[in-house]
C-alpha cells in the first residue's frame, strides 16, 4: 500500500487513515440526520402552537404535512386502512 511522505514521516499506518475516512463521512451523516430531526421537531411544535391542543390527529397530520412540503422536505403520507 502506497502511503505519502508525511504519512511515513509521522509514523502513521494506511490502516488507520483509511479508517479515519469512514468515521468522517458517518459523522457528516449523523450532523445531517440531526439538523433534519430538528426541522422536523420544530416544524411539528410551530403547528401545535397555531393550532392548539384538541384536535384530531389528523388535522394536526395535515397541517404538518403542509409545513414539511414548505421545508422542502419529501416524506411518506400515511395511507388510511380501507
């Protein structure tokens, strides 16, 4: 395996950069799914806020759906049982 002359000057094994490459992509990974977990969570408590406790979950799922379509985020709709 081929390794670059400050590679070899540190001491540093090919292992370990190669390891190094993965943890950095799953952590820019794990910063994505936090910052869409946070739009998803802020996106759902500005909803309660207009709307208020009480309602059926429906007109919350609607409402919610609506925001995320303003986000830009694509998702799933639930399917009603027949």
């Amino acid at each position: 395996m081929f390794l670059d002359a400050e590679t070899r000057r540190r001491g540093e094994n090919a292992e370990k950069k190669m390891r190094s490459t993965p943890e950095i992509a799953e952590g820019a990974e794990k910063l994505r799914e936090n910052e869409l977990t946070e739009k998803i969570i802020g996106a759902a408590i500005e909803v309660h806020r207009h709307l208020g406790p009480g309602l059926l979950e429906s007109a919350y799922e609607e409402c919610l759906c609506y925001e995320l379509s303003q986000m830009g985020l694509r998702f799933p709709q639930t399917k009603e049982p027949l």
